[in-house]
C-alpha cells in the first residue's frame, strides 16, 4: 500500500494539490445493497409506497449526492461530472436493491468518492421512504468496484461483474 496522499510529512490532513496532474478521462463505478423483508420489497416492487416512486426518487437522490460530495467529504475536490449514472435493481434473491452508480470526469482527480457518496445515499433513500414498513433494513456491501484513469490505473475489485461504459 502506498504512502496516504491526504496527510503532509508532519502527519496533518491536507487536501492534495492537483495543479501538476495531467487531465485524463476517470471512472468510477461503485455498487451497494438495501436487504429487506420479501413483503416490503412487494411494496417496493408495487409503487405502494407511502412517500411515493421508490426507486425515481433513490435514483435521483443518488446523482444530487454525487455532485455534492465536495460539500461533504472535507478533503475532496469539486468536480466538474460529465456524467453520472445510477441503477436501482430488485433483487428477489436478497431480497432488496442492488445499487449500482457510474461517475466520470475528465480531469485531473478521480470520481471514487462520487460514485461511493451516490451508492450510499441512493441506499438511505430506500431506507428512508419504505422505514415505516421496514426498520430492520440492512444497507451492506457499499465498495468501489471499477476505477480507470489516472496515473495509478485500472482498479477491478475481486469478484465485481465487468464495468460498463
């Protein structure tokens, strides 16, 4: 594992300087899980939901907090997204949502944190708008699965299915 580049010699948490960085094309892809029992993800599944379109409302919730996790994480830089891209799948064998978000940039620091920040609040969005039904929900298995570009390369997590571009 190399040196954390957020901490100066002395140890203090500093945000990086990425002036010098080359600008390249990143992306990151990142992937998350809500577990629930069968009769709520029958809700889920209906549109019975009492706060309204479940998944709609993840999804979008999922690209806001992409955009914001500058705002949010202290030593992340602002970027400027060219894409993002978030996917809410029933999953009866769970059962619950998979989540799945892709974030790219062309710039000179990677997206890990946005598509992570997206699964992660797309996840707490389903919590939140099917919690009356549900309070034993299980958000599990948030991971970065897929990112490429810049000067430390390809990262393909062990057992992540092929990234899509």
């Amino acid at each position: 594992m190399s040196a954390l580049s957020h901490l100066d010699a002395r140890g203090q948490a500093h945000m990086v300087d990425v002036g010098d960085k080359a600008e390249t094309s990143r992306v990151a892809i990142a992937e998350g899980c809500v577990v629930m029992q069968p009769q709520t993800l029958a809700i889920v599944r209906a549109g019975d939901a009492k706060k309204g379109d479940v998944l709609g409302t993840a999804r979008l919730a999922g690209i806001m907090a992409a955009k914001r996790s500058h705002e949010l994480i202290p030593l992340c830089h602002p970027l400027l997204i060219t894409k993002i891209a978030v996917d809410l799948e029933i999953d009866e064998a769970l059962p619950g949502i998979r989540v799945r978000a892709e974030v790219k940039v062309k710039g000179q620091t990677g997206v890990e944190m946005e598509a992570l920040t997206a699964v992660s609040v797309a996840c707490l969005t389903v919590y939140d708008m099917v919690k009356a039904a549900d309070r034993g929900m299980r958000i599990e298995g948030i991971r970065l699965t897929h990112k490429s570009g810049g000067k430390s390369g390809t990262f393909e997590a062990d057992g992540a299915e092929g990234a899509q571009r």
